[in-house]
C-alpha cells in the first residue's frame, strides 16, 4: 500500500510510461483507416467497371444479332461478283513496274480485344512478302494510328466514321469512287477484312478486286456479251459489292470481339471484387481487434 505522498509520484510515472505506447499505437491506428479507405475507395471504383462492362456486353449483344443480319445478305453481293469471275477464269494481271492496292477494312472505336492490331499484323506480314510494291487506303482509325507509325508513306487514302452502325451499300459506294479518283494505275486492288468464322473467332482474310485488264482478259469473259464501254462500271460495281461484303463481315466480328471483351472484364471485375472484399473484411477486422485491445488496456492501467 503507498503512502498518499507516493501516490502522484507513482501516477506521474505511470502516466510516462504510457504515453509512447499510445502514440506508437496512434499512427498505426491512422494507417489502418487510411487503408480501409483506399481499399473501399478501390473496391467502389471496380463495381462501377463491373457495371459498364456489363452494359456494353449487352449492347454488343444486342447489335451483334443485327450486324450478322447484314452480313448474310452482304454475303450474297459479295459471292455473285465472284461467281462471275469464276465463271470467266479472272485472275490477276502480273504487270512490272506497277503497285498492288491494299484496302483496309478496320473501324474507328476500341474496346474489341486484338481485333485491330491482329489486322494491323496481317497487313504487315502481306506487305512484307513484296516491300515497296504496295499502297494503303484504309477504312477506320485504329488500323490508320497502328500503321502510321510503321508506313506513313504508302497510306494513300483514309475513311472515317464508317462502321459506327451497321455498313450499308452506299458507305461501300463512296469508299469506291475515291479508289478509282486515285491517279495511280493499280495492277490490281486486295481488299483485307476480319472473315467471320463463328461469335468466338475470326481470321484476317484477302479478297481480290480485278483491274479492269483482269476482267478484259479473261479467257471467257465473251460468254457474258459486256460491252467494252461498260467495264469500268463493271468494276467499280464488283468492287463496291466486294467492298460492301467485307465491311459488313468486319462490322459483325467487331461486334462479336468487343462482347467476348466485355464478358472476360466482367468476368475479371468480379474476380477482383471478390478479393477486394476479403481485403477489406480482414482490414476492417484488424482495425477492430486494435481498437478493443486498446480499450481494454486502457481500463485495465485505469484500474491500477
């Protein structure tokens, strides 16, 4: 038992003693909230993501269904200009000295997976098989902003804003007419598109648009009675329909690519909200536990 004397001295000295364990704890007890508060501010961030990209798989969806509606009957456009060069024996004209047209179909917005940089890389792996002999007009942004930084000067025509709905004939009729406005005679025009193969996967294919030398020397071209002052219509004709196929095919793999994309961020959104939520659940209970040891070390000097 002390003596009333001793007593402040004592409580004085306790009361020393206690202070750096309270201020050891304190900022410990802050760097908790401060994590508590990044990691709910985080997790609310990801369930806003989860949230959009759910939304714009079900749009994808959605104009997914109408753009393979296109697609079908681009189809049948498409398939009966080659019908008649198949039945005339068209092939290419191999002419020294002049270049090939190569025709990109891609589109200006993203969010589509590779789908982009994986015609980007099929564009490349063409061009490098005859370098130099090739010129570019592309259709979309996002092939033109990739391609301009490794062939700037063999782009010769751009298009924008085609493929912000479904690609109609008269979008394929105008990219058509600033091709043949180009001064450069042309061996032959490719045009490269996504082929829609199913709603999971699609390649990079080319289709060919005859010169009109092609179509002239045809070993049966004869057999459809065409005057010769109606073959540059011909030939525009057959390469809007071509042109028109494969915007269409690319438009519906575009729409196919973005809802898979959309579907695997969900996926990973809610994947991380899951870990996130466990993360906090333990933060939020080391942050209590703290705070009842010391509340009941508190009482317990308190009592002394």
């Amino acid at each position: 038992m002390l003596s009333r004397a001793a007593r402040p001295a004592f409580r004085a000295g306790a009361a020393a003693t206690l202070r750096p364990a309270t201020a050891a704890i304190a900022p410990v007890q802050n760097a908790n909230y401060a994590t508590l508060r990044e990691i709910e501010g985080r997790l609310k961030s990801i369930k806003n993501i989860e949230k959009i990209t759910k939304t714009m798989k079900i749009v994808a969806s959605t104009k997914l269904t109408r753009a393979q509606r296109a697609m079908t009957e681009s189809r049948k456009y498409g398939e009966t200009s080659n019908v008649v060069f198949h039945e005339a024996e068209t092939k290419p004209v191999e002419a020294e000295g002049k270049k090939t047209l190569l025709v990109i179909c891609s589109s200006d917005k993203g969010l589509c997976g590779g789908i982009h940089s994986g015609m980007t890389r099929a564009t490349r792996k063409v061009m490098n098989k005859d370098p130099g002999d090739y010129d570019l007009a592309i259709v979309g942004e996002k092939c033109k902003a990739q391609l301009s930084r490794s062939n700037p000067k063999d782009i010769q025509l751009s298009f924008a804003g085609v493929g912000k709905d479904v690609p109609t004939f008269s979008d394929a009729q105008a990219i058509a007419d600033q091709i043949t406005l180009l001064p450069t005679d042309y061996a032959s025009i490719k045009i490269m598109y996504n082929k829609f193969i199913n709603a999971q996967s699609y390649e990079a294919t080319v289709v060919e648009a005859f010169s009109e030398e092609a179509i002239a020397a045809s070993p049966n071209f004869s057999a459809f009675e065409i005057d010769d002052e109606v073959l540059a219509n011909l030939r525009e004709y057959a390469l809007a329909n071509s042109l028109y196929w494969a915007l269409a095919e690319g438009h519906a793999c575009e729409q196919s690519a973005r809802r898979n994309a959309m579907d695997n961020a969900s996926k990973n959104a809610g994947d991380m909200i899951t870990k996130f939520q466990i993360l906090y659940n333990r933060t939020r209970q080391s942050v209590i536990t703290g705070e009842l040891v010391e509340i009941i070390t508190g009482a317990a000097a308190s009592e002394e």
